[in-house]
C-alpha cells in the first residue's frame, strides 16, 4: 500500500499541530524565565487554537455540525497505531467559509490497545457519532471534502458566540519565540 501526497500532507498537519502545541508550552518554559533560560529557543509557530476568539482567523473554512456516523478508518502505511478516521457530518450552522450542508473529513487518530480512536490533543478531539461540534478544516479531495484541523464540542447555544468570533476575525498575537529570526 502506497501512501499519497495528499495523506502524507494532512497526517503532517495532524502532527505539527500536536508538535506546535508542544513546541509552544516548552518555549514558553525556557524563554519566560531567565533563571531556566538556556539561550534562543526556535519554535515551530503555528496559530494559537487555545482561545475560541483566535480560531476563526485560523481556519478557512469552519461550521457548526453534527457527526452522523464514521465511514471509514484507513490505517497508516508505516504500520503504526493511528490513521485516518472518516466521518460524515450534518452541517446545522455554516460559520465561514462556503460549507456544504452534508460533509465529510478526515480526522488523524491514534488507536489504543482497545481499538478506540484517541487523540491526546484537547483541542483536537475524536469526532463522535451524534455529538455536535464547531469544526475547521480545509478542504482537501483525498479525504472526501476536506480535512479536520479543529473540533471543539459545543451546545447549540454557543453558535452566536461562535458567530461574533468570526466576525471580530481576531488574530492571536504573536510571541516573542516566533518573532521573526527567532
């Protein structure tokens, strides 16, 4: 079994988003305290997802939805214990971006010793059947209409929250550890 480019590209974007995050705390640890410091820290800079207000910025295309059922898993190439999840979801509330009313994405998961889809990333939760979330993703044909780069679950009360986030478009600021030549 092969692995195409696009796969490849998304499973990447799955893992710097879990790096970014922890590229960031560990930055953060050797460059805010001058008794820690150990000299330059270069940090992969990805955008802040941590605050609801800064995720609208970072995605081009995000909905308000709801997982109808998961339609497949492909296992990674390399043998490892994760994958692509593919889910078909109901858009209820288009946020940004030209959203289909029915989608379906992939979503990079690890796999435990039960056979469970994990993620350990909080702001990457495994999408499940029946629950709703606010999703960013970008669209990408190798995994049907696109691929999950943000889930939050949320109540149907929190779309006008959702909706004034989009339009403020606030960026998160950028930190020091990703100033340019840092």
């Amino acid at each position: 079994m092969t692995t195409s480019p696009r796969r490849t590209a998304g499973l990447v974007l799955a893992g710097a988003l879990v790096l970014g995050a922890t590229t960031w705390a560990a930055a953060r640890a050797f460059t805010d305290d001058p008794a820690t410091a150990r000299g330059p820290v270069h940090a992969l800079c990805l955008p802040d997802l941590s605050r609801d207000a800064y995720v609208p910025a970072a995605m081009s295309h995000l909905a308000y939805v709801t997982v109808e059922e998961a339609t497949g898993f492909e296992a990674d190439a390399d043998g490892g214990s994760g994958g692509i999840q593919r889910v078909r979801l109901r858009v209820l509330t288009p946020l940004k971006g030209e959203v289909p009313a029915s989608l379906t994405l992939g979503q990079g998961v690890g796999v435990d010793a039960r056979g469970r889809y994990t993620s350990h990333d909080p702001l990457y939760p495994v999408l499940v059947p029946g629950e709703a979330y606010v999703v960013g993703y970008s669209p990408d044909p190798a995994y049907g209409d696109g691929y999950t780069r943000y889930a939050k679950r949320e109540p149907a009360s929190a779309v006008p929250g959702w909706t004034a986030h989009v339009t403020a478009g606030q960026v998160a600021p950028v930190g020091a550890e990703c100033a340019e030549g840092a």
